[in-house]
C-alpha cells in the first residue's frame, strides 16, 4: 500500500474515533442519544467502509466501498447539524467535526472521479 492510502486511513481511523469521544460526551437526554447513535453509526461507517475497500475484491467493488462512505459523511453532516443547532455545548468541537467531515467527503469525492476517470480540469 502506498503512503497516501496508508495516511488517508489514518486519517479517517482518527475521525472515527473523534466521533466516538463526541457522542460519548453528549448530554445523556433522549434527543442527543437518538441523535448520537446515528451520528455514531454514519461516521464509523466512513472508516469501516474505506478499510473495506482495501479488501474488495474488484475495482467495481472498491468504488462501491468508497461510495458508500462518501454517502456517510454526507450523513454525518447532517447529524452533525442537527446536534450543533440542538446543543448549547461544544460548538467549537462540533466545528472541529464538521470541517473534517467535509474535508474526507472531498477526498472521497475526488478519488471516485478519479476512479471513475471523470475528473473535470
């Protein structure tokens, strides 16, 4: 595996468990566990897709992999937005989050144009 690939799980293994320590600190009501668990289940899914990729057993399948955790952080967005506008706390984290959320979502995207050989100049 090249530097690259190998930085860019890094990368993403760092995100998930910047996700992880985030739900954990959550306020334990109701709409913040709900709103958690699927921030926790999309954000993961980023890393655990990415990883899979490495696995897969075609080039078809290796950008399915990359497409599904493109769609997760997506997701993530989302997630991230409803708890930041939900939650008097850690809006400077919930930054943090959402900025590298979008940031792998551009990664993620360029390498599928790539993938594809779509990419526009």
């Amino acid at each position: 595996m090249n530097e690259q690939k190998f930085e860019l799980q890094k990368r993403i293994y760092s995100y998930a468990l910047k996700i992880v320590r985030f739900v954990k600190s959550l306020p334990k009501n109701y709409e913040h566990q709900i709103l958690g668990n699927q921030l926790l289940r999309s954000g993961t899914s980023v890393a655990a897709n990415v990883i899979e990729a490495y696995a897969a057993s075609s080039k078809k399948d290796f950008i399915n992999f990359y497409h599904h955790a493109l769609k997760s952080t997506n997701e993530s967005k989302l997630w991230l937005a409803l708890i930041r506008d939900t939650n008097d706390q850690g809006k400077d984290q919930i930054k943090g989050l959402f900025e590298e959320t979008i940031e792998i979502g551009k990664i993620l995207a360029a390498s599928l144009l790539t993938m594809k050989n779509k990419r526009r100049f």
